[in-house]
C-alpha cells in the first residue's frame, strides 16, 4: 500500500484563505480600531472648545488669587478664589504657568471666568468656569473649534475606512 502524501501545513493554510494572508487584514482592522478610539478621545476636546466658543460672550476676564501654602506641586488641584466675585472653586494645576501679580504667600493668575459654565449630573461632567488667559488669548475665533471638528472626522473617517476595509472585498471561491 502506498501512503498518500498530507498536504503541508502551509498548503492547507493557502487553500482555506484562498491564497492572501490574513494578516494585512487583521493589521487593518487593528489600526482602524486604535483610529477610532483616537477619534473618540478626540471628542472631548472637541465638544469643549465648541462649548467655550458658543458661550464665549459669557466669559469675562479677571484674576484668581491662590495662596501660597508651600506645598510642592505634586497635587494635580488647587483652591483658588475668583477675585471679583470671592467664588472659591478648584482649578487644574497644571494649566497656570505665568503669574501675573505675586504678593507675600499669594499668587495671582489672569482667567477667563463664567460662573454658569459646570454641568452636575450626579458628578461634575465638566467645569469650564475659570480659563486661563495664557494660551486663549480670546473666544472670538470659531477656527479653533472647528480644526478640533476638522480633526475628528478626518481621524474617525479614516478608522472606520480602515476597520471595515477588510470586509469590503469578499473572498472569491
């Protein structure tokens, strides 16, 4: 009796896909997820500068006062008070850079400031009421919003093309 050769495995492998590796595919889809996801967390910045730019003629400028507790800046918040209207509320850290006025123990920073700008849903979903001067120099400009907008949908456009790309050609028997 005379044994029948087995296919290799690389045959076999050849003759289920129909002769293309799989592994641009499976490369393809990674890469559009990973832009997806991209895309998703690009929407928060988006929606945020949308936000500042819609409310803009809300904000108004003015200065926060910080004191000085000689804490080294490992907190991610401090407590600060809106000068104008003695408002005590927590701003990110790492946002002030330049102090415009330094008295003994304080610290001053120029803000955009709207009291009105915080959502609450059970937790605060954002607080956009104190902005720094530094960095948004104005809230006149919509181009800013728009080149997040811009961005997104070219970063998402691109994911979804690549995620359903390897399924847009289907494999000819």
């Amino acid at each position: 009796m005379t044994r029948r050769r087995q296919p290799r495995r690389r045959d076999r492998q050849r003759k289920r896909t129909g002769g293309e590796p799989n592994d641009r595919h499976f490369i393809a889809q990674f890469c559009g997820a990973v832009l997806l996801f991209i895309a998703f967390l690009l929407l928060f910045p988006a929606v945020r500068e949308t936000y500042r730019w819609a409310r803009r003629a809300d904000y108004y400028r003015t200065e926060i006062e910080v004191q000085d507790t000689g804490v080294s800046g490992y907190l991610r918040w401090m407590s600060a008070k809106v000068v104008s209207t003695g408002e005590r509320l927590n701003v990110n850290r790492s946002d002030f850079t330049t102090v415009t006025v330094q008295g003994e123990g304080m610290k001053r920073y120029a803000v955009w400031y709207n009291p009105k700008a915080v959502a609450y849903f059970g937790i605060v979903l954002y607080d956009q009421r104190v902005i720094p001067v530094e960095g948004n120099p104005s809230f006149g400009d919509g181009r800013r919003a728009t080149w997040h907008w811009v961005v997104m949908v070219v970063v998402a456009g691109a994911g979804a093309f690549l995620f359903t790309r390897p399924y847009s050609r289907r494999q000819r028997a």
